[in-house]
C-alpha cells in the first residue's frame, strides 16, 4: 500500500503501563511525530515523550496583571480624573477601598486567560482529526489507551514502524486514513 | 359637552366615584366604551384598595373640575403682590401676597407663595405683630385644603344641583315674607366674625329685620374665658398675656403654646425662654392639667390632676395668694398637689406684678375668674395681663346663643335658617339635638366649604369659596385687619360670607365681594364708617384712598385697626355687674359642684390635635401628622394613664366601650404616661360620615369613633359617670414612633438653670462623647464658599410639628396612608422625635421631650459611603446631596443613617396622573417616583433662589437671606440656619453656645445640624432633678 | 476532629470491582440511558411548580415596587439580602470541593465535586437574582451598577461595598463556570463518543471541542486545571468576605465588626457542605451511586461540617463576649436585644441549629448513617438562613436612635420569592443530573485498579 496515503500507525494498548511503556520505546527509537491517547490523564505518557509546556503560567500571569492594573485603573481614574466627588469626606483616591475589585479583576483576568491559553494552545477546538476515522478510537475516551506514530515523521517507514509496534503488545493496530 | 349634568353629577358624588376625565363625568356611552378599551378588568385590581391609594383616587378627581369649575387664572380684579408688582411675573420667580387665613374668626396674617398664578405654600407674614413670621399646621395645610376636589362645588337645593340664580330667587321670596314680620323668623347661626364688612352687613341686615337674631357656636367655644374677660373688665373683652414679661407663668389647663392662635404666645414665650451663656435667666411654667398637652410637655412643673379637681386647686392656690377663694380643703388624686399650691403660691408672691395666672378654655368660668382674681391680687394687671377690647363681633355666650336658637326651632319660631360655616349637625351638644330641630326649619341655607353633615340637613347649601380664593377682611388677635386678596379665581362655584350675607341687603345684592370689601374700606379710610384712624405703617395719612387700598394689601394689614391703645382698667361697679351677669348667664358652664357624685371615670373632651373639631378631617397632612405623644396618624384613640391601663390589662389599640349617660360609644384605646389616672380623654372630630373620601372613614369601626354624641351641654369638657368595658376586639392603629424611651443615649441633651449655674459648660458636653477632630488620619474637606448649618434650640422648641407641615408643602411629600404608615414607611423628611422621662407610674415625674429631627447633613456620611451609584454625595457646601435620578434604591444608605432621616418610595406614593395636584406642587423641587431615595436637603432650592440675587448683584449671601421651610414656619425660632464661614451669622453665635451638641457625635458623623440642649427651670421646692441632666443618661 | 481516627479500617473511596469500562458505562448510563427514575420527575415538577410561582412573585414586585414586601424605615434590608447571603453561602462548598480539596491532593472530593461545582453555579445564579430586584428600580441598576462609558459621564462608587459584591460575585459566577467546564471537557468527549442519539452525538461534539485526550493537551490541561484551583481558592475566601463587607463596612451595632469575614466564610463552607449532603445522600440512593459515593465520602463531609460548625460557634460566642468587653453601648444593647428583644425566638433556634444539632456530628454512628446525617444538614440549612435573618433585620431594626426603631415581617411575596428560588435550584440541578455527568467520570478511572502506572515499569 502507499505510504502516502496514510496519516500514521494507531497502536492500541489495554493499559496505561504498556502504553507508557511503548511510548519510551518510540521515542527511544527516535520517533518525533508521536502522541499518547488515553481516557484519563497519564503523567508518565506525556514525560514519555518529553513534552514539557511551560507557557500556559506565563500567560495566566500576565492575564492575571492586566486585571489588576486595569482594575486599580480603572477605579483611580474615575475616582480621580473623570468623577472627582467628595463622599463621605473620603480622599478621592481611597486606595484600602479600592483593593477588593482590584483583587477581583485580577482572578477573573487571570482564569479566562487560562482557559483561553489551554483551548488556544491544544488548537482546539478542532472538530475532525485523522485518528477519529478510526472506528476503535471512539475507546480512547472510555477504557482504552492509543500510540500513534504519524507518517510524517522522517524515521517513517510503514513496514519497519508496524514490526516496532507489533513488538510492544498492542491489543491491535491501525492504519489512520489522512 | 353638557356641562350641566355634570355640575350635577359632581355635586351629587358620594361614596366612592371617581372619574378620570369631563368624558366620564358626563359619562357618555361612548367614553364607557373607550373606557372598557383602555383599561382591563385587571387594570382595577393593581390598585391598593386603601389608605393612600384613596387619597390619590380622590385628587384625580378634581382633575375634571380644573376644566369645569374655572382653569386656573388670576382673579379679575387688581391684586397687589406682597413684593413685586404683578407686572413683572418672572416665570419660574414665585410672587408673595400678604393675606389672612381665618381660624374660629379669627385671622391668622399669612403671606401665601404664588408660582405664575399657582399658590403653593404659605408662609406667616413677618411684618405682622400677630404672626411675625410663624404660623400653625392649620395655616400651612390650607393649601392642601384649597386644591381638595372633595370640597363642594355647587349650589345645591334639596339635594339637587341648582345655580346660584335659584337660590337668589328662592331666598327673595322666603325674604319678603319675613319683611312683612320684620324678620321675626329669621336666624343667623355663625361661628365668632371679626370681619368690619361683615358688622357693618350685620347691622344693615338689623335694619332690615329688626326682630331677626344672630347666633353663634363654635365646639371649641372660647366662652369661659371670654365671659371672665368681659366680667373682669366690665365690659366685652380680652385678656391679654405678655409671656414675655413674665417671671412665673401657671398654667391652670391653659394649652396657650399649641394649636391655632398660639403663635404669639410661642413667639412672646420662646423669647423668654431663650437662653445663652451669658444671660442666663429663665421664666418658670407650671401647668396644672389633666390631658398631656404641649404647653404642659414644655413645662418646668406639670401636675396631672384630673380636670374637676383643678377648680378645687385654682381656689387653693388663690387663696394661698391671698386672692379670696376656699382654702385647699378637698383632697387631690396626687398628694404632691398640697406642696404644690404653697411651692407655686410663694413663687407667684415672689414676683408680684411680673407673673401670670391663666386659666384654660377647658375650664369653668369660676376657674377664670378665680385666674383673674390672683392677677389682680399680684398686681400683673397693666403689666402681664392686660384687657383689651374685643375684637368679635358683638361676642356672646355661644353655648346659651346655641341653645337659644334650637329652642326657638323646635318650637317652630325659625322659619329661615342662614348657617354660615359652622357644621351644628355634627358639632351641637348632643342633648340639643340640633338634627330635628333643623328639620322643623322651612327654609334653612348652609354655607360651608364641604358638602357635609349640615348641609345634607338643609334645604341649601352654598359652596363656599376658600380662604385664598376671596376677597374679605378680617381681624387678627391684635385686631389689626388684613385685606385678604384671592390667590386664584374660585376652583368651583365658591361663594364668600360678605356676597351671600348681601343677598339680604338690597344696596348689596349681587355685588361682587371685592367691590363689597374695597367700598367699606374707602369709606372707613374717608372716616365715614367704622371709627378707625387709618395711617401708615409710619403713622402718617395716606394721601389717597388708592393708595391706601395698595398698601393694606401690600402690607397685609391696616395700621391703625389694632386694639392695643385701649387698655381697660378692671374692677369697678361695671365689672361687678357684668361680672354678675356672666355668672347667670354662664351658669350651664359651671363644672357640677360635686363631681363625684356621679360616680365612675372622668370623661375629657378634646379637640383633636390635627384635624380640630372634624373641620379638617378631609386633610390628608393633617391626618398623617403624628398627635402628639401617641405619634398615632389617621385615626383618634381613647387617652388613659399607664397604672389603669396596666391594672386592667388594657394594651394599645384594645377596643373600648365607653358608657355615658346611657350613650356608649367604641374606641381605640391608647395609654399615655402622665395621663391623670381615673381619667379618659376622647377627642372631637373623627367619625365624620359626611365629608370627603379622605375623611369619612372606610371600616365600620371607624366610623363609630365620633364621640360628639357623647358630650352634653352641661359638661361639654369634662365630666364623671363614665364606664369603660374592653370589647374584646383590637383596632390597628398607626403609629410613627414606637419606642419612647432614650435607653441612656441621650438624644436629648438637657440641664436644669441650677446645674448651668453650678456646672457651666461641662454638663452638656459630659452627657456625650466626641472624638477630637484630629483623632482621624483622613485629611479634612475645605469648604471656601459656604458652610451650611442648622441649630435647633430644644429649650424653645414645643414639638408643635409646624415644621413638619411646612416641610411637606415645601417639598412636595406625597402622603401614603394608614396602612403604610403601620409599615413604617411614613415620609417626612422633619420628624418631631418625642421621649418620656420619669417613672410612668407617678403621672406627675413624667416629663416628654421633643426634637425635630431632619437630615443632620453629616460631613462624613454614613450613607454617601455605601451608595454603590454615587446618587448621594456631598456638595462643594458641605450639603448632603440626594439625586434622585441616579438612585436606584438600594436602601443601603438609609440602613447605615444612624438617624434614620431618610424615606423610600416604596411604592408609587406620588401621584402622577392627576393634574389637579400639579398646581399645588413646588415646581422649584423634583417630584420623587417610585423606588428612589430621599430626604432632607436644608431646602436646597432656597439656598439656590438665594445664590442668583446675591450672584445677580455679586455680593455674598447675606445671614438669614436662606430660610428653610421647617425655621420659616416655625412659632418659636427654635430652628436657625446659617453659613458657619460667615463669623457673625447667628447659626455660628448658637453653635458657640456651651448648650450646643450634635446627635450621636461618639459615631464621628460631624453632623451640621445641631442641637442646643434643653433647659428647665425647676422649682426646687418641688422637685429641682426634673428636667435635669441625670434624667438624660436614664 | 475526630477523637478515635484509627480505631476503625478506613473505608474506599470506590467499591473494588471496579474497571475503567464499568465506570465509564454506570455513571454515563444516567445521561445516555435516557430512563429517569419517578423521583427525577416528581422533583423537577415540583422545582418548576415553585419556579412559575418566582415568576409571578417577580412580575408583582416589577408593576407594583419593592413596597409588596416588608421592608421599611429602619429596616431597609429584608428577605432579599438574607437570601442573597444564604444562597452565595451554599455556593462555596462546591469551590471548596474543587479547589481546596485538589490543591490539598484529597482523593474523595473526586466522586463529588462535579455536582458540588454544578450546585455552586445553580446557588449563584438565585443569590445574583436578589441584589438586583430587591433594588427600588431594578431596571436600572441592572446596568448602573456597572462601570460603563456613558453619555452623562457618571461613574459607579467604587467605595461602596455593594459595588465589590458586583465585582465579586460576578466574577466568582464566571471563574467557577470554567472551572466547571474545564472539568466537563474529556468527559463530554466520552458522551460524544458514547452517544447513540444523533442530536445528542452533535451537541455533546460541539462542547467536548473535538477532544481527544492526546498526551500533549493533557498536560497542559493538568496544568491549567490546578491554576484555575489555585486562582480560585482565594477567590471563594474573597468573595464570602466581601460579602461580609456588606455589613462591616456599615455602621450598625451588629453589622460593624472585624470578625465577620472569617466568620462569614466559616458559615458559608458551614452550609455548603450541609446542603452538599442533602443533595448526595437522595441522589446517590436514588441512582444506585452507593459505590462512588461511599460512606466515607459522606463521613468526610460530616467532619468539614461539624469543624466548620465549630468555627461558627466561635464566632457567635466572641460576638456576645464583645459585645459585654467593647463596653459601647450600643454593641451591648444589640447582643441582649438579640437574645431577648422581639425576635429572641429567631435568636434562640439559630443557637439551637447551627451551635447544639451539629454535635451530633461527634458520633460515628450519626456520621455514617444517612438518614440522621440528612436530617442534620437540613436542620443547618434552616440555621444558616436563621443567621442571616438575625444579623440582617434584628441589627435594623433597633439601632441608634431609639425614636427610630421599628419591626419587620416578611409578607407573602417575601415568602413566595425565596420559596420560588428554592424551586428554580431544584429545577437547574435535575437538568443538569439529566443532561451531564453527575460525577467526574475520567476523575473516577484515575481511581480505578490499573490507573497507576508502577514506577519501575520499563527499567
């Protein structure tokens, strides 16, 4: 069969042990283009493949202080500049009352950036994949654990591939149409 | 449009008619249909049934009457603004004129506030002696009064619509008759006149009819003390009392600091009153009374004994003067009452020539004339007491006058009746049984303001035109006659007194009051009628009978008319004799000799505290002004001391049945500490059936409160005999305030003379505590422009509730209702606070404090800080702002007032669909809707009206050129406003004083309104704590 | 906490047996299966009876104003506020579940906290209700309250107390709704893939944005989800606080007091986890959910409970206490007006709620026997809303000017409009019971046997 045509070999493991393992073995072989599925967050699986995202407390820090300057911002300026009134014969600028909606804005900045950054980031939402045309797939999000090793990855080879994954104890592997 | 049938219709509305548009009142097919249209069955349903919702109902009424009866406009003829010339009407610049609201005859001088033709408040008349500047509740409700739709509005001729034309024409006939028998069968029955028009009508109408009489009756007669007057002075008089010059006052049931009138007696007493640091010096009250009243509230002593035992005392304490009378044999319900009379009696000796001794309306005439006798004894004749001629017209006994009259009906002598404004039907004694002596009348004619319990009676009635809708003149307790001028063209078909009394003068007939007025006047200024000596204020002629009509209406009164200069000596052979027929004619006054013979209570009559003998009940102010003490609104309650209510497990608001000769009437009950035990106190007025849709009551309970059946002739104030029973059942009463006690937070600051003399400044400032302003790490507010402030005197103030009125009418503040008010949510924005010192189980240890209560104005305000919109902030004077507009009414503010002087608009309380009420608002102040916030706000809109002349001319705002509505009206200058920038204004003077605080300072509020602490002067003989600081922390 | 810890075996936190596929299947079974049992209808029916009942409260109080109720001078604040706080209150637990409990590793709060975060959200949405209608003109202060460009130039004030709770509960509705659906992801993906139902199939696939659980996306969403706990945790302490500023910041006798935001999140976590159990204990016997929801979940809860509880006592205790050491008089009329006053009775059942019903809690029996442990939760939610009742209208009503003083009675619309809310809960909840996972399913493979990969594995 062509290789072309194909998008990647999709092996499918009972366990999370024997995909971890796999996985190692893979990326031991030098296979880059690689990713782990499984219906539940597996640490080991990820540190397989060295994967190691840092950015994401990046960007909740920096939504994090936007809120509060703006917040802080927004309170002095109309306090301040646009609507100076007396009040109760408060100082315009009563920073101790200003702090709680500072305090606020700074989380609510803070987690839709997270969310943000983590939908943003993962590239979802991304309603078709190749490895759905994969009718046992549907597992991944049950009770099943998947390795896929895709054809565009250099070290690629449909018949050397298949023998590598054929020796980790796959319960069955797949040809993932593109 | 027929118009016709729809005076008819308007006329003949009882109940519970209202109608929304001249399309109803004519109640065309069509408009029913359009009707169905508009508003869906449901549409009914969104309405409260009750309480203010009513009282809204009802204003709608006049909404079609603006149409019909005439639009507002200025009278024909030429009326002369109090300021301004006519001419120059400013839009939005309201015009004053002086003019005279007339109470039981007599004239209380008013100026009344005109915005572009519309009255809208009025206000005392500062040039006048009588008023300067003060007024009543009754004066300042009067607007009120003249835009109610419920008032009468047509002639009507048994029972039908009929025009003024018929009735001249029905009264011609009933006329010639009585000129074939020189008028033996006609009969005047009015209340007390002054009006100079009018005596010179009366005595043409004498001509006329030679044997016709005239009669008076007023429930609340001032008879005794008029008939000891005339016996005193020998000839008709009145005593007068300069409380200003006087060391020791008592007071034997005179309640001459409360009620219509009073307002130079507050003025003449504040001013004795006032005290400063550095004249330190006060007059003594002592008021013997039964019935808690405001003069007894304000007293340095008050005894509460029953009202048959204050004849008993009056003797005592005249003898103990040396003033004759029976020594203290009887025994008195409180036993301090023997310490009493030789404590007072030395106190009056020790001021000969500078007391007084004044006995009350309530009290037989043998209790005046023994008040009398100790004058004369003290020598305060010529110096505190003085008499002075009358000036009623010739003045009579109006009980005999009454009884005169009902006999002469019964016995079918009276073939024509002209009732001018008294209300007999409900009013009379009684035993008189006016009602069916009424009937036996051919023709009887009642000229009232309402369509009310008389008028149904006779066979006319004639609307009569307000106060403030007509021309006339009248006399003021001083006798100085006031023009009144109409503000505005009779609203309906309104008649005054002079134009129906000339239908029976043929020279008169038909001519118009005005004419009828100014003709007298030109005359009297010619010396041609009337025997006055006419001047100017300066006591110059005037140059022309024009120019002295401009003036007296300018002015608001006519120089010259007073009685002052004719002072009457007493004694003499007259006096004996007059004082000889008094006591024959005023035998029925006397109190029975023994009062216990008949055994049972004491039963009190009184005339209620805000709606008089029933005369106001259709003022929906005045029913929601709180009585004193009680605080109760809307409805009367039955007065009884706390022991007996506690012994006989009585609560507020139990139903009571009271038992009196064979009558029994049922009312709320109501304890009130210092209330003489054994004793019940009713009020007169309520219980109307024939008035408007706010005074006639709607649950059958209520309409049982009129307890006039119960009064009689021989007792019309107080006699024994009565039995109470508990029915069993409860009636809701309204109350404002529901806890009299101060619970040791010293709202009210007070100290006695003793202490100020010992203690000086400490004892006020130790009854609090203030933070030190630089205690707060908060830097200061600079106010460089103005600095507004308030001081309210508490030693002068006598809980009157003026202020109250003046506020409401000023501001616009809708009325809500009973039931609303039982939830706490009244609105006034000037609250009269009340609180009891003492034990209630010694009436006579009882003292009652009152103090005004409007915005404090904080300069750190509680409630500014928690407004989550910014619609209350502070304004570059220091006020404390409320924009309506910007709130939202989250009530946040109001829970974080520590004082609670804010109202919420928890409802649609102000009317917006009814035109009628669009005249008589201030267009000067925002009319507030539903959900929002409000309060006091030193009457911004004056202080604004102040800033633009002062601005206009580019000067500063001068002291006293800002008067808020509450210290206008005030009787006694307790309220003062001011800038505290300005270093002589009067605000700063007081706020100097030693006796100056602030309500809860200890919160660091830094309010600017404060308070100057009260000040009694007890008799130490007595009881030196009373009224003293340790009382306050209680 | 507890006296004796470890004189009993602890129990499970699932019943053994149990495989990634049977778990997935049994609690998908509740949504997929589309069977509910008589009990989710009769519920619901009701929820939605007392929701048309809100309605019509609400459609009264807009065409006639907040006069329908009983609030009056001096009592501005009356069942709306008392509602507002009660419902926020109930709100924490859920945050508390999710946020706390996963940064203090807690593996039980796994099988609980999605419903405890779907019942925060719910909460929130009847407490944000109040704030708004109970205003003079709703109309605008749905809008006013917020900090927006406008032609007049007016700005809100942002030193009032009711300002920070817009800001606050606010954000609080919108951080636990992602946090909420963050968790809902890999499970929608289940239900997508599990669905039979087209329609279901599509929605479910919209939701779960094409997840597909890859390794990568996994570790930053392990990463995200333990911010978002993070950013939380402070968050609910705040939000209860500012809730409590409402009160501190004001200066009545009973409102103006240092203690009450520490006090305020006590009682809040206090009532949370009360209401929690009221819900887990039907819900689990109903759906048969015995073996995620063990006895140990519910013992666990009752701990948090009966420790909160105790917070709660302090803080009442240390009220009356200075009220007698501040020596102000007015602080010391509160307390003995409180116990003695008009409304002592209100005072009393509170004490007897939230102070002597939950030391029950101290026996293993009344622990981990849900029917007594139901009773007890429903005896503290009526104790919590007590609380509010005594702190909000019992301060009102008799403050500093005794001319002043009045009383307060909640009318039928008062009644109606709580009721109301309680129904529109129950109505939210029993849709979500049907419509998503009630339990964390991916959560709950992690517990399985074979979810841990061993250490040594491959060296």
């Amino acid at each position: 069969m062509a290789t072309a045509s194909v998008y990647g070999l999709l092996a499918e493991f009972d366990t999370p042990a024997d995909l971890v393992a796999a996985t190692r073995r893979v990326h031991a072989e030098g296979y880059r283009k690689i990713d782990t599925f499984s219906p539940f967050p597996v640490e080991e699986a990820w540190e397989a493949m060295h994967h190691h995202d840092k950015r994401l407390s990046l960007i909740v820090l920096l939504g994090g202080l936007t809120g509060m300057v703006s917040g802080y911002g927004l309170e002095y300026w109309v306090h301040t500049m646009a609507y100076p009134v007396n009040v109760a014969g408060k100082p315009l600028n009563s920073w101790p009352q200003f702090i709680p909606v500072t305090f606020e804005m700074t989380v609510l900045f803070a987690a839709i950036s997270a969310l943000l950054g983590m939908i943003v980031l993962n590239g979802l939402p991304m309603p078709y994949h190749p490895v759905f045309n994969v009718e046992r797939f549907a597992r991944a999000s049950q009770d099943k654990f998947f390795l896929l090793i895709e054809s565009a990855d250099p070290k690629f080879d449909h018949s050397g591939t298949l023998e590598l994954l054929k020796g980790l104890n796959p319960s069955e592997i797949n040809e993932v149409e593109p | 449009m027929d118009f016709s049938a729809i005076r008819s219709r308007l006329a003949s509305t009882e109940g519970r008619l209202f109608w929304r548009s001249i399309g109803e009142l004519a109640d065309t097919p069509q408009f029913r249909e359009y009707l169905h249209r508009e508003f869906p069955e449901q549409a009914a349903e969104w309405n409260d049934p009750k309480g203010r919702r009513e009282f809204l109902k009802l204003m709608s009424a006049s909404l079609a009457l603006a149409g019909v009866g005439a639009c507002v406009k200025q009278p024909p003829e030429k009326i002369i603004p109090y300021v301004t010339q006519p001419e120059e009407i400013v839009p939005g610049k309201p015009l004053f004129f002086a003019t005279a609201y007339p109470f039981g005859g007599i004239g209380i001088p008013v100026l009344v506030e005109s915005h572009e033709g519309h009255p809208t408040k009025v206000e005392g008349n500062p040039e006048h002696p009588t008023s300067l500047g003060g007024t009543d509740i009754f004066a300042q409700a009067a607007i009120l009064q003249l835009y109610d739709p419920d008032r009468a509005k047509a002639v009507m001729g048994r029972g039908e619509t009929r025009g003024w034309n018929e009735f001249q024409s029905a009264l011609r006939v009933a006329l010639l008759q009585q000129k074939s028998k020189g008028g033996t069968g006609l009969r005047f029955l009015t209340e007390a006149m002054t009006s100079p028009t009018i005596a010179e009508q009366v005595s043409l109408i004498q001509q006329a009819f030679p044997s016709a009489k005239w009669h008076q009756w007023d429930p609340i007669a001032r008879d005794a003390s008029r008939m000891a007057a005339h016996a005193a002075a020998g000839a008709p008089s009145d005593a007068r009392y300069h409380f200003d010059k006087a060391d020791v006052v008592v007071s034997l049931e005179a309640d001459f600091l409360c009620g219509a009138l009073s307002v130079p007696a507050q003025k003449a007493f504040a001013a004795r009153r006032r005290f400063t640091d550095d004249k330190k010096d006060l007059s003594r009250l002592y008021v013997i009374e039964s019935t808690p009243s405001l003069t007894g509230a304000r007293a340095d002593h008050r005894l509460p004994l029953k009202a048959s035992e204050i004849q008993a005392f009056s003797a005592a304490l005249a003898a103990a003067v040396g003033a004759g009378g029976a020594q203290a044999s009887s025994t008195f319900s409180i036993p301090n009452a023997q310490k009493w009379i030789a404590a007072v009696a030395k106190d009056l000796q020790a001021s000969r020539g500078k007391s007084i001794v004044m006995a009350g309306d309530y009290q037989p005439l043998a209790v005046h004339q023994l008040a009398h006798a100790m004058n004369q004894a003290l020598g305060n004749v010529g110096t505190t007491v003085e008499y002075l001629p009358t000036v009623e017209i010739n003045p009579t006994n109006q009980l005999a006058s009454l009884r005169d009259l009902v006999q002469a009906m019964s016995a079918g002598q009276v073939e024509t009746l002209v009732i001018v404004g008294a209300n007999p039907v409900f009013t009379a004694p009684a035993d008189l049984n006016f009602r069916d002596a009424l009937a036996k009348v051919g023709f009887s004619v009642h000229h009232s303001l309402y369509y009310d319990e008389t008028s149904r009676y006779c066979t006319w009635m004639i609307p009569a035109a307000h106060a403030f809708e007509s021309w006339g003149d009248v006399r003021a307790l001083d006798g100085t006659v006031t023009i009144m001028q109409p503000l505005i063209a009779p609203l309906y078909e309104g008649r005054t007194e002079t134009e129906l009394l000339g239908c029976f003068v043929d020279a008169q007939n038909n001519r118009s009051a005005h004419d009828l007025v100014k003709d007298y006047w030109t005359r009297a200024h010619a010396k041609q009628v009337g025997g006055w000596t006419i001047t100017d204020p300066k006591g110059q002629p005037f140059h022309s009978p024009e120019s002295f009509w401009k003036h007296a209406l300018h002015d608001g009164f006519i120089t010259g008319t007073g009685v002052g200069g004719e002072r009457r000596e007493p004694g003499g052979a007259a006096a004996a004799a007059a004082a000889a027929g008094a006591n024959d004619a005023a035998s029925p006054l006397a109190a029975p000799a023994s009062p216990a013979a008949t055994g049972g209570m004491e039963i009190i009559f009184r005339p209620d505290p805000t709606i008089w003998d029933g005369r106001f009940a259709n003022n929906g102010w005045l029913q929601e002004l709180p009585k004193p003490f009680s605080t109760i609104t809307w409805d009367p309650s039955a007065w009884i001391g706390r022991k007996y209510a506690i012994d006989h497990q009585l609560e507020d608001g139990d139903l009571i049945e009271l038992k009196y000769r064979g009558k029994s009437v049922t009312l709320p009950v109501w304890p009130i500490d210092g209330h003489p035990e054994g004793s019940v106190t009713v009020f007169l007025g309520y219980g109307r059936n024939a008035t408007g849709r706010v005074g006639t009551p709607a649950d059958d309970v209520a309409k049982g409160f009129d307890v006039f059946p119960l009064r009689s002739s021989d007792a019309l104030w107080f006699d024994n005999g009565l039995e109470i029973s508990k029915v069993g059942r409860r009636y809701l009463l309204a109350r404002v305030q529901e806890h009299h006690l101060m619970e040791g937070r010293a709202p009210i600051r007070m100290a006695t003379l003793e202490e100020y003399r010992n203690e000086g400044t400490k004892v006020i400032q130790k009854q609090g505590e203030k933070p030190p302003r630089a205690l707060s790490i908060i830097p200061e507010w600079e106010y460089n422009s103005y600095r507004w402030a308030m001081a309210i005197d508490l030693a002068t103030c006598t809980g009157c509730s003026t202020c109250t009125i003046a506020c409401q009418s000023e501001n616009n503040i809708p009325v809500v209702g009973k039931e609303q008010v039982d939830k706490g949510r009244e609105m006034h924005w000037i609250r009269v606070d009340h609180y009891y010192v003492g034990n209630p189980l010694e009436p006579e240890t009882v003292e009652s404090h009152h103090q005004p209560r409007p915005c404090m104005q904080c300069e750190t305000a509680p409630c500014e800080l928690v407004c989550p919109v910014g619609a209350t902030t502070h304004s570059s004077e220091g006020l404390n702002d409320m924009v309506y507009n910007r709130c939202v009414g989250t009530r946040y503010c109001s829970n974080n007032c520590p004082y609670k002087v804010r109202s919420f608009n928890f409802l649609l309380y102000q009317d917006w669909d009814t035109q009628s009420l669009y005249p008589m608002r201030n267009p000067d102040v925002t009319v507030r809707s539903r959900g929002v916030m409000e309060k006091c706000t030193y009457c911004v809109q004056r202080i604004n009206y102040a800033r633009i002349a002062a601005k206009r001319d580019d000067r500063r705002i001068q002291d006293g050129e800002v008067v808020p509505a509450c210290a206008a009206a005030c009787p006694s200058d307790a309220i003062v406003f001011g800038d505290l920038n300005d270093p002589n204004s009067r605000v700063n003077k007081l706020r100097a004083q030693h006796r100056n605080y602030g309500v809860l300072e200890d919160l660091n509020t830094r309010p600017r309104t404060t308070y100057l602490a009260d000040v009694r002067n007890p008799n130490p003989e007595i009881d030196g704590e009373r009224g003293s600081s340790k009382l306050a922390a209680e | 906490m507890d006296p004796k810890p470890a004189t009993y075996p602890v129990a499970p936190l699932i019943e053994p047996g149990h495989t990634f596929e049977s778990i997935t299947d049994k609690i998908s079974a509740v949504v997929l299966s589309g069977r509910q049992p008589l009990f989710w209808f009769v519920v619901l029916g009701f929820g939605m009876l007392l929701t048309g009942m809100l309605g019509m409260a609400i459609a009264w109080l807009l065409l006639r104003g907040v006069g329908i109720w009983g609030v009056n001078i001096p009592v501005g604040w009356g069942f709306a506020i008392i509602n507002f706080v009660w419902w926020i209150g109930i709100g924490h637990a859920g945050t508390l579940i999710s946020a706390i409990l996963l940064l203090l590793k807690q593996g039980w709060r796994t099988s609980i906290n999605r419903f405890a975060e779907a019942m925060t959200i719910f909460a929130v949405m009847c407490a944000g209700l109040f704030p708004l209608v109970h205003t003079g003109r709703p109309w605008l202060a749905a809008y006013w309250l917020f900090p927006y460009p406008n032609s007049m130039s007016i700005w809100p004030q942002f030193r009032s107390p009711l300002i920070w709770d817009v800001f606050a509960v606010s954000t609080y509705f919108t951080v636990s709704l992602i946090f909420w659906y963050t968790g809902l992801i890999p499970d929608l993906a289940t239900l997508r893939d599990k669905a039979k139902n087209r329609v279901a199939k599509v929605i479910y696939g919209m939701f779960s944005l094409g997840w597909r659980g890859s390794g990568r996306h996994w570790q930053r969403y392990e990463h995200i989800y333990l911010l978002l706990a993070g950013l939380s945790t402070p968050l609910v302490l705040s939000v209860h606080t500012v809730v409590s500023f409402d009160f501190s910041i004001g200066i009545v006798p009973g409102w103006h007091t240092t203690i009450f935001p520490p006090y305020f999140v006590a009682g809040a976590i206090y009532d949370g986890f009360a209401m929690v159990l009221t819900l887990a204990i039907p819900i689990r016997a109903v759906y048969h959910l015995e073996d995620f929801i063990t006895t140990r979940h519910l013992e666990n809860m009752a701990k948090v409970t009966l420790a909160t509880g105790l917070i709660v006592a302090y803080g009442y205790t240390s009220e009356v206490f200075f009220g007698w050491y501040s020596a102000n008089k007015y602080e010391g009329f509160m307390i003995w007006n409180r116990m003695t006053g008009p409304y002592w009775y209100m005072y009393w059942t509170l004490i007897f709620c939230n102070i002597i019903s939950p030391q029950w809690l101290w026996f293993k029996k009344v622990r981990t026997s849900p029917f007594l442990l139901f009773c007890v939760a429903m005896v503290v939610n009526v104790g919590m809303w007590l609380e509010r009742f005594v702190i909000v209208v019992v301060s009102l009503h008799r403050d500093f000017v005794p001319a002043a003083w009045g009383m307060y009675h909640g009318t039928k619309w008062d009644y109606m409009t709580f009721f109301g809310t309680v129904g529109f809960f129950l109505t939210m909840f029993f849709l979500f019971i049907r419509a998503l996972p009630m339990i964390s399913i991916f959560e709950m493979r992690t517990l399985a046997p074979g979810a841990k990969v061993p250490a040594t594995e491959g060296h």
